[in-house]
C-alpha cells in the first residue's frame, strides 16, 4: 500500500521498503501462484509438459515388440 510517496522502480523493478509498500505476498513469485489465488490452468499445464515429453520420445525413437514375444 503506497501512502503519499511515490518512489520510481522502473518497469520491471521492485522496491524493498515495507515501511511503505507493505509486505510481499508469500507465494507472489511461483509460476502459477498458490491458495486461493491459484492459476486455473496450473493442473492443464503440468499434463500438457508430460504429454509433450512422452510425444518428443515416440518422435525420436523407433519402437517394436521383441522378437518372440505374444501379441496383445
């Protein structure tokens, strides 16, 4: 909460005096955020990661069933 001074960060700045900015919120700097504020997407994100890893590994490898083995 900014009383009556106004002290210039720059654009991407953050300013360190509580005395005048107050405190930071605990969880302002994680990616998707967390409590009650939580990024909707947050669960979406980390299976879209996991379905993107498993899409790079069946584009770069060469998979077939060994040799003898019972088909499924």
């Amino acid at each position: 909460r900014i009383r009556e001074r106004r002290i210039s960060t720059g654009g991407y700045g953050y300013h360190l005096e509580n005395d005048i900015f107050g405190e930071y919120p605990i969880k302002s700097y994680l990616p998707f955020g967390g409590g009650p504020g939580k990024c909707i997407s947050d669960t979406f994100a980390s299976f879209e990661n996991v379905v993107v890893a498993i899409a790079m590994l069946i584009r770069r490898f060469y998979f077939q069933t060994a040799p003898g083995a019972p088909s499924v």
